[in-house]
C-alpha cells in the first residue's frame, strides 16, 4: 500500500491533516531543537571544563556519549514510529530530550552531565526521524516540496543561530549561569513542541501492522557500535588494537544483519530496515551523495574550529561571528532550494552546489595560506559565503529525494536511514580528523618552528640573549613546540616544555619574545594543517560531484505526475 489507512477516527482514505503547517511548525521547531543542541554546545566546552572541573576524557564523552546514543539508535526510533504512531513516538522523543536537557543544565560533576548527555542522545534518535516521516506521510508531493525546504531553512537556521548565540551566551555569561544557559534554551522549546504538537500533529503510522524486530534492533545497534565508537574514541585512546579488531568485525556484523532482516521479511514482512528500499535509485543514490559529502563536512568543521580557535587564539564569539557568511548564504539556499531550484534543476541543482564548493573551498585554501597568522573573519567571508551557498544546494535537497519514492508505510524506516546515514558521514569525518588533521600538525609545527629560528635569534639578540643562550633557548622553542602539538590533551604539558631555559624563566623581555614567536608560529602550523583537510575535503567534493550523476535527473517528488496530483494523499490517524 502507498497511503496510510483510515482509522478507528473514521477519517477517510486521502484525506489531509487541516493542521499540517501548524504541525510542520512543531516538528521543524523540535529538529531545530536538537540542530542547535548540536553546534551550540562546541563554544561552550571550555567552560564546561573549568566550571565542573573536567578532564580530557569528560569532556570527550560529554559530546562523543551524545553522537554515540544517536546513532545507535537512529534506525531503531525511524522504525518505532511505522509501528507504535509517529506523533507519539515524537512527542516520548521530545518530552525526553526537554527534561535530558534540564539534567543536563543542572549538573553537579562531569558524570551527571554525561549520563545527561547520552540521554539527549537517546531521546534525540527517537524523535528526529519522525519529523522527516511526519513530513512524508502528511503532504501530498505538490506541497512535500516546500516543506522539505522548510526543513532545509531550519538547519540553516540553526547553523547561523547555534556558533553566534552560543559564544553570546557563554561569554556573557547570563544571569552566571554560564555554559548551562545552551541547554536552558532547550526547555522553553521543548513545551512549546509538546502543546502545540498534541493538538497540530495527527497521528500515522504504517498501514500494515508491524511487529517490532528486537533481534535487528540488536544487530544494528552493534554493527553501528562496531564502526562508530572505534572512530569517535580512536585517537583519544590512542588508537589501541582492540578498536581495529572492532572495525575489522563490522563488515562481519552487518553481513549477519541484513541476512537477518531478509529472514524476517520472509517470514512476517515486519523487518526493521526495509531491504527494498535500496532498491530505489532515488533512494541509494541520495544516500551516497550524502555520506560522501557529510564524511568531509565532518573534516571540515572540526578542522575548522580548531584552526580559529586554538590556531588564531580567538574567542568563541568571535568565532562564532566569523561563521556568519557560511550560515547566512546556507540559510538563503536552504530556503531557495526547493522553494525555486529543485523542481526545474533535479540533480544539477546538487552538482551547482557542488561546483561553488570547491569554489569555496580552493579560495579558503589561498586566503590561509596567503594571510597565514594575519587571517582575519573580513578576509575568510568571501570563501565562506561560497561554500555555504554550494552547502545549502547540496545539503537541503538529499532528505526529500531519498524518500521520495519510498513507500509510506517505510517513512520512519527510510527516516531513519537517512538520519542514521549523516550521522555517521560526520563521525566518520571528526574520525579522519585524527589522520588528516592531527597527523599533519606535528610534523607543521617541527616544519615551522625551524623556519622560524633565524627570526628568533635576531629577536633575541635585541634583548642582549646571545650565543649559547640563545642556542639553549631556540633549540628549546623547537622540541617544545614540535612536541606539544603532538599531544592528544593540549592541557597536558609535553615533556620536553616542562623545563624551560635559565634565560627565558628569569628575563621577562626573552619571554615576551617567546611568546610572540610562539604564537606567530603556532598560528602558522594551524593554517598549514587546516589548508591540508580542505585539501582533503576538496577530493572528497569531487567524489560527491561525481556521484550525483547516478541521481535521478528529476526528483520524483517534482514529476508531473506528482503534481497533478495522481499518487494518493497522505492520511492520518487520529490520536
């Protein structure tokens, strides 16, 4: 069956809900919930570590607890809604994450907080893919357009909200209440979702009953165990052999899995993937697209702050603020992608967005590299502006053609999947930050650091720091900063920085020299490092341009068919 059926409510076949744009609020109300949840927490880690007393590892389960719950459980909370109704589904999911995060606000030790963060996690991948499903099933193709784009608005939204408000919020440091504010914000948001969503949302769920598959459940979460936890903790454990032999065994998990879900569709048509979804073109081509391109937004972004951050030395504010080309230009496409473009450009619409990529990117590349340490936000805006034009064509689109031809009474499944997909492009791209960004830094730093020895000298020599002294004192800038941007926990002193020379400890002249070759040099390393991921990154965009070929060259939901109206209307059931 392609519609939902009727209910104990006695609605007919192909009826509308007449609350569905008020619904649509709802929901794209609650993915902005948790989209803002996502970005505002970064500028808010330092504060985290100092209020609660954190350590490294604290705070890399306080955002990895988070990513790890959701995409464990992603494809699990897709298939909850087919079977149990995805208006109840969505509200458990938002009621849970509203009070996760008050739990999380009012944390007393980093233990607390992180409990709270794997319970957002959890909640998270329960109600995010209802609002894609809702979506699907609650307008008719005509009108699933705009709201497809309407979501894409609200990511982009989010982004420009999410880096600037969090920085605002943090660094104002509001009623003293400080980091807990980004997830204060959440909760006003959450009751909104919860009363206005009983009375807007109509209930829907998948036309056949379903029986929840526990045993695919299991297998899913640990084939998705298998491959993300190993990325997301890899370089934070040292990339011990154990995490290899686990990635080793996912290919082994998932064979096991999809022979599963094979078995249990023959026997009861009640899998918890629908296997006969990669079967659409629209569907696995998107998907593709998707994890191709998310693997280098992963990159990109966290390369991106540390680069700004730890790199530039600049506060989270200002950080923050520097991003608005990007989230602006995103918004604008977002909105305009489906609203003007999609309908006439199908897949030349992604391949565009591609295109200004790469502009993006190759300009961001010369400006780091041509300003180095005297990069300002004025110079990157330009650059940032033309990726996030390209982002917002390429991202906005994806939701809407993977599911355009899946069958409604898979909506929470193909839901799910297209979730689940994304999450773990950006954690299999934060992974190959270890490799690609860390695994440059050290060797940019020696590189750099003995480039900038002559300079030191002289500087030295200024402040009457000469021959051996000054030998003692450059060969200790170039181990220590060589070693130091080696190390996993910046907060952890490198050995060989743990004791400085006589004549920088006792000379407060040598040691303002120090420092500002330090900084001058540490910026540069940055620079250097951060041009090498969008290097990388640039491969990977013309991996995803190249793909978008096997797209369709329109998007089934824009077809003419669809639009006049054949393919039956979405029904509800009454709560």
């Amino acid at each position: 069956m392609t519609a939902l059926e009727a209910t104990s409510s006695g609605e007919r076949e192909g009826e509308l809900n007449p609350k569905r744009w008020i619904a649509l609020t709802v929901i794209l109300v609650a993915a902005f919930m948790d989209m803002l949840d996502s970005t505002i927490l970064n500028v808010a880690i330092p504060s985290i570590r100092t209020d609660l007393d954190a350590g490294y590892a604290d705070i890399q389960w306080v955002t990895a607890g988070y990513q790890l719950a959701f995409a464990l459980l992603l494809i699990l909370g897709g298939r909850l809604g087919d079977i149990y109704g995805r208006k109840r589904i969505f509200q458990i999911g938002v009621a849970g994450f509203t009070l996760a995060s008050l739990a999380a606000a009012v944390s007393v030790d980093p233990g607390m907080l992180i409990v709270s963060r794997l319970a957002q996690g959890g909640f998270a991948s329960i109600m995010v893919p209802q609002v894609l499903a809702i979506i699907h099933v609650s307008f008719p193709p005509q009108e699933r357009a705009k709201a497809f784009g309407m979501f894409g608005t609200v990511a982009g939204l989010a982004a420009l909200t999410g880096l600037s408000l969090g920085g605002l919020l943090v660094e104002w440091n509001l009623f003293g209440l400080e980091w807990r504010l980004v997830f204060l914000i959440n909760i006003p948001v959450g009751l909104f979702g919860l009363i206005v969503g009983q009375r807007s949302i109509v209930e829907s769920k998948a036309p056949v009953a379903l029986r929840l598959d526990i045993l695919g459940a299991v297998l899913a979460a640990v084939t998705l165990f298998l491959l993300v936890f190993p990325l997301i903790q890899g370089r934070e454990l040292g990339w011990p052999a154990w995490g290899f032999v686990l990635l080793a065994l996912t290919p082994v998990s998932l064979f096991v899995f999809v022979r599963q879900q094979q078995a249990r569709t023959r026997r009861d048509g009640s899998p918890l993937v629908a296997l006969n979804l990669f079967r659409l073109r629209s569907f696995s081509s998107a998907l593709s697209v998707q994890l191709a391109f998310n693997i280098g937004v992963g990159v990109f972004f966290l390369s991106w702050s540390l680069y700004m951050q730890v790199g530039l030395g600049w506060s989270p504010i200002r950080a923050g603020l520097t991003s608005l080309p990007f989230c602006i230009a995103t918004f604008v496409t977002s909105a305009l992608s489906y609203a003007f473009l999609a309908a006439k450009m199908g897949r030349k619409l992604l391949q565009l967005g591609a295109v200004l990529v790469l502009l993006g990117l190759g300009s961001y590349i010369w400006v780091v590299e041509h300003y180095g340490s005297e990069a300002t936000s004025w110079k990157m805006a330009l650059p940032l502006a033309f990726f996030g034009l390209g982002f917002g064509m390429v991202m906005s689109p994806i939701p809407d053609m993977a599911t355009s031809e899946a069958p409604r009474q898979d909506a929470g499944s193909a839901s799910g999947l297209v979730n689940t997909n994304q999450q773990l492009g950006f954690a299999v791209g934060t992974a190959l930050v270890s490799v690609i960004f860390f695994g440059a830094l050290g060797g940019n730093a020696a590189d750099n650091s003995r480039e900038a020895a002559p300079q030191l000298r002289k500087d030295l020599a200024a402040v009457s720091v000469t021959g051996q002294g000054a030998d003692r004192v450059v060969d200790y800038f170039v181990q220590c900063t060589s070693d130091q941007a080696k190390e996993k926990d910046w907060t952890v002193q490198a050995p060989s920085c743990a004791k400085a020379p006589s004549e920088l400890t006792g000379n407060p002249k040598v040691a303002a020299v120090f420092a500002d070759t330090g900084k001058h040099t540490n910026a540069l390393t940055f620079a250097d490092t951060f041009a090498h991921a969008l290097r990388w990154f640039i491969g990977g965009m013309v991996l995803t341009l190249l793909l978008t070929f096997l797209l369709p060259r329109k998007n089934a939901a824009h077809g003419e068919q669809s639009e006049a109206g054949a393919e039956p209307k979405a029904v509800a059931e009454n709560a």
